[in-house]
C-alpha cells in the first residue's frame, strides 16, 4: 500500500504533539517531586489574606485544629511560645521575618508577604509548641462554655434541613417555657447575604418582640435574638405622641414654623398655611430660615423696612432672638392685618417661630381706647366735677373740672388712686362735716342702692352739692356742683 506525502505529514504532526504532552508530564512529575523533596511531612504552612485563612497544610490543620479560621485565632493559640508575633506580622515584608521559640531555638516560624499573601511557616521540633496549644484551645472551650451558659442573648443554630442542633442556656430556658419554635414566623432566605437582621414577635406572645440576627456559617444558620419589647414600645409611644402632637398642631389657630439646628424649616401646621399663603409645596421642600422670610417679603406678610440691607440684618436678629427666645413683636401689613410674631427656642440648636393673628384684638383695643377718649373728651366739657369710683372704691376715672375743683395735678390721674385718698382730699378743702363718712360708705357698700345727695361748704365759703349715683357693674359716679348761695 503506498502512502501520500499529505499522510506522511499528518503522522509526523502526530508524533510532534505526542512527544510535547509526554515532556510536559515528565517536568510537571519532577516538579512535583523536587517539591515534595524539598518539604517536610512536619512543616505546618498557613496562608492569609486580608486576615482571612485561604489554605493550610495537614500539619497546620494537625496541631491547630480545623477551625482556625482568621489571622487572630492563630496568633492567640501561638501567643505563649511567640509573644511578639502580632507585632512581627504587622512589620513582615517580601524579605520574611523569622521567629525563634524554645530554650534551644527549637522552633523556627518564618513570615513572608507577597502580593498582599501572607505566609507562615512553622517548621523544626513542632511538639514544643503542642502543649501551649491544647493550653490555649483549653481556655478557649472554657470561655466558649461561659458565653453558652451565661450569655443572656438567645443564641441557637441551624443546619441546612432548618433543624436546630445547638442552643445556649438562654434560649433553652426561653424555649421551654413558651415554644419548641419561639421564632418560627421570621425569614431565613439569606438570599446570598452574610448576614440579615430583623424583627419578630414570638410565637405565644404577640406582645414580646425581639430582634433576630442571622448569620451565614459552616452549611447552616447561626442566630442571635435580643428581646426587643421595651424598643418596641417605645417605638408605639413616639408615633402616638406624634399623631396627637400633630392633631394638636393642625387644630392649633396660631401658625408654627420650626426650624431645626441646620436652619431648615422641619416642621409646620395648616394655620401657617392660612395667615401666609405660602404653597404647601414650598414649606414641603424644608427651605431655610433665610429662603422662608425672603418668601414671606415677597408676598408682603412682613412689615418693609426702608432698603434691603437693613432688611438682612432684620434677619439676622430675627434668628438670633428666635434662639434665646427673646424674639416678640408685631407685624402690622400693608392689608391691615396684624400679627404677633414670637421666637422659642427648642432643644439641640432648633428654634420655633409662632405666627398669631391679633388684628381683631388691635381693632378692639383700638376701638375700646377710642371709646374711651372719647368719653374723656365727652365729661371734661361737663362744668360739674365728676369721678366715678369701681365697687371696690378705686377711682376709674375723673373729668377736667374734678381736677381744677379739687386742685388735683391732671399728670397723677392715671395713678392708682381710692375713696379713702380722694375723701382726704375732698375734707382739706372743706369745712368739717360728717357727710363724707356717709359718702364713703356709700361708695364702698353693697348691693342695691338709691342716689344720694348731700352739702358741704368750701373753705372760700362756696356751696358745694354732692351727689352720689350708682352705675352699672357696682360702681358709683360722684358729681360736685357748686350750689348757689
């Protein structure tokens, strides 16, 4: 049988690819084999990254045990025979650092960093090193044996299939005297988390409530539950003195404006709305104490000052009086209203300002002073002497000619003046005469009366009739006439 030159080829191409896949074999085995030349069955060889453990030989795994899982737990169980080691990791670098242990240096422990891998490696009379070892895991299993017995935090843990298989005394305890399953209502979906916190009631007791937090470990879950009840109801008692504060706000007919440490507006109720027009969406957007009184300068709800440099420097006063609480004054606008603005300071910085519309009051007291010069101007164009006296005897008010009568000065007579201070007055110009006790005791007595009158003589020898005349709300008018001879 005759072969092509094209099969020729392809057998050669064969052979070639057969001879390189067996050299890479044999220097792939002498590797291996230099390798396992080089290293001893005894040598215990860590590597760690960012603290946590990435690999471990068998002998690492044999003197330190399988649950050796971060830098820390190593450098605790080689604490004894290497005091310095945590200092020396912190200063290992690509060059290494070694370690001695032992009366005779028996134990070496080499430390090397590349590439952000830490290695260690352990390697001579390794016995040495047993006893601090099964020493320290000792005091480990006693320490983890308190935390089990007396950790007061409900701590149990999972396997894959949701079965417990560990609890601490606490949940134990927990568990016996409400439910095998006192948390079976909470989610244990990880969803590729490494840890998920949440809140449950417990099974029996709707009214105990605690915070369960899971944690992803070895094929299961392992969960940590601290009672939550007291936060719970808190949480209940803050949103319902929320609700009735807020309720309380909205019925409120004084509008607030409160601002927090930062200067934003945080809250405000529906009278603010009424008395500044503002658009909700506006005071929504928390402005600044700045932006909200610019606003209110727009729409003309604050009285305007001559320019605007002395309306910023209003501003600034404005706050700072708001915050020590000092800040009242009325704001009477160009549309007639009035308000009554006020400052309160609030705990942490924040400040409140209190919008009151009083110009139904400033109309009343308006109208009730000019009713009552009016009345003043009304009895000073009598010629009789006339002062009308409350039922408790004090003088509410007197005319013109009760003053030039009497030589009274006119500046004292919004002074608090009585019947007993006046009736001193009334008998320095009179002859002596028994009347005025009479008129006093009719000034000051209760119940129903009937008008009184009664003469006297002025010491320049003038009669003087006197009247006295009971008004409504028990007061009594006294007039004096001089009398014809």
């Amino acid at each position: 049988m005759t072969m092509t030159v094209g099969s020729y080829a392809i057998i050669t191409v064969i052979a070639l690819l057969g001879a390189v896949v067996i050299w890479l074999m044999l220097g792939r085995y002498h590797h291996r084999s230099m390798q396992a030349a080089t290293q001893t069955p005894d040598d215990v060889a860590l590597l760690f990254c960012d603290k946590r453990l990435l690999d471990a030989s068998d002998g690492a795994v044999q003197l330190l045990g399988d649950d050796i899982k971060h830098l820390d737990d190593v450098i605790a169980a080689l604490s004894q025979c290497f005091p310095d080691l945590a200092t020396a990791i912190q200063r290992a670098d690509k060059e290494g650092t070694v370690l001695k242990a032992g009366l005779k240096n028996t134990v070496t422990l080499h430390l090397t960093i590349s590439q952000d891998i830490l290695k260690i490696v352990l390697s001579g009379d390794l016995g040495y090193l047993a006893p601090s070892v099964d020493q320290q895991a000792r005091k480990c299993a006693a320490l983890m044996q308190d935390i089990r017995e007396f950790s007061p935090q409900l701590v149990w843990r999972e396997d894959a299939d949701g079965k417990r298989c560990w609890a601490n005394a606490a949940y134990n305890s927990f568990a016996s005297g409400t439910d095998p399953q006192p948390f079976a209502g909470f989610s244990r979906d990880m969803q590729a988390e490494a840890q998920k916190q949440q809140r449950v009631a417990c099974a029996n007791d709707e009214t105990r409530w605690f915070d369960v937090t899971t944690v992803a470990s070895q094929g299961g879950l392992l969960h940590f539950a601290s009672e939550a009840t007291a936060l719970v109801r808190a949480d209940e008692d803050r949103r319902s003195f929320v609700q009735t504060l807020g309720k309380t706000f909205a019925d409120l007919s004084i509008g607030l404006a409160i601002f927090d440490k930062s200067r934003q507006l945080a809250m405000f109720n529906p009278a603010l709305l009424d008395m500044t027009k503002l658009p909700v969406t506006f005071l929504s957007g928390r402005p600044s104490i700045d932006t909200f009184l610019d606003r209110l300068r727009e729409l003309r709800i604050m009285p305007e000052p001559k320019d605007y440099t002395t309306w910023r420097e209003q501003f600034t006063a404005m706050e700072v009086a708001a915050k020590n609480g000092t800040y009242s004054e009325n704001w009477t606008l160009p549309d007639g209203q009035t308000f009554r603005v006020t400052g309160r300071p609030h705990p942490n910085g924040a400040f409140a300002i209190l919008f009151e519309d009083i110009t139904a009051e400033v109309s009343l007291t308006r109208r009730f002073r000019s009713d009552i010069e009016t009345s003043q101007a009304v009895l000073d164009t009598l010629p009789d002497a006339i002062a009308v006296f409350s039922g408790s005897g004090t003088m509410v008010i007197s005319n013109r000619a009760y003053a030039k009568l009497w030589a009274t000065d006119a500046a004292i007579l919004l002074d608090h003046r009585d019947v007993r201070t006046e009736i001193t007055v009334w008998q320095d110009h009179c002859i002596a005469s028994p009347m005025w006790t009479e008129m006093r005791d009719f000034i000051q007595r209760l119940g129903s009366r009937k008008p009184w009158s009664e003469n006297a003589m002025l010491i320049d020898g003038r009669h003087l009739r006197c009247h006295a005349i009971p008004i409504a709300g028990g007061m009594t008018m006294v007039r004096f006439a001089i009398a014809p001879p």
